[in-house]
C-alpha cells in the first residue's frame, strides 16, 4: 500500500502519466477526426502522432530537471534515456514498421496467387515514429512537466 501511496503523491510520476495519457487521448482523436472512426486501440497501441514514449521520457527529464537542477546527475541520466528512447522511436522502430509493411505485401502476394499458402498473422506496421511525431510528443511531455512541477 506505501508503494501505491507513494505513487499517487509522486509528482513527477504523475507528470510522465499524464504526458502519456494526453498523448495516447490525442491519437484516439486525430484518428476520429482523420479516419471518421473510432479506434479506442490506439488509445494503447504504438507509433502514430504524437509519440507517446516521447512525451513520457521528456516529462521525466523535464521533471527530474525542475526538481533536482538541470546540472544534476539525475537530470543528465533522465534525458540520457529520454535521448536513447526517441532515438529508438523515430530510427529502430520506424525502420520495423517499413520492414513489416513491405513483409505484408510480399505475405498479400503470395495469398494472391496461391503458390504458398501462409497463415501467419499481418505483421503490424504501426510501430514507430517519424521525426515529427517524436518531436511533437516530446514538446507534449516538457509542456506538461512544465505545469505540473
């Protein structure tokens, strides 16, 4: 129950939560407005605008910053792995997300003609982030952290 507690009072937890929350909110809404339909699994679901692991680090870091100074070593190890995570976001995880798509139609093809018959499920290729998405999640996640610390 203390460690429950002790998260509930954690301000800059709750910061990096909210971060992620708005972020994951507005990915449900820019899908409604752009798609016409609701998808309450991008609510949880990875890649596409803003990046929510963005928004979720740069609130850490900002947050450890207004805490404990920017000169800090807590900050410099914060934004270290905000840096590690963004970089994973719009470089690895975007390039898995164009590998999955192009597998997928080479999977579409191969139904298409009936050679070789493959039941493996579609690979997801909403993975990852474009540089935008990253840099509009991590302005999100120092907003945020700026409000609330």
């Amino acid at each position: 129950m203390d460690f429950i507690n002790g998260l509930i009072r954690n301000d800059v937890f709750l910061a990096c939560f909210l971060a992620w929350f708005i972020a994951q909110l507005i990915k449900v809404i820019l899908t409604f407005f752009f798609e016409n339909k609701f998808d309450a699994s991008r609510f949880v679901g990875s890649g596409g605008m803003p990046s929510s692991h963005s928004s979720f680090v740069t609130s850490l870091a900002t947050a450890v910053g207004l805490k404990r100074g920017y000169d800090s070593p807590e900050f410099a190890l914060a934004l270290v792995f905000a840096l590690i995570v963004m970089y994973d976001a719009a470089g690895v995880r975007m390039a898995v997300g164009k590998q999955a798509k192009i597998l997928n139609s080479i999977i579409d093809d191969f139904q298409h003609h009936k050679k070789h018959p493959i039941t493996e499920k579609r690979l997801k290729e909403l993975i990852g982030h474009t540089p935008i998405e990253v840099l509009a999640g991590a302005i999100l996640g120092i907003i945020v952290a700026q409000i609330l610390i």
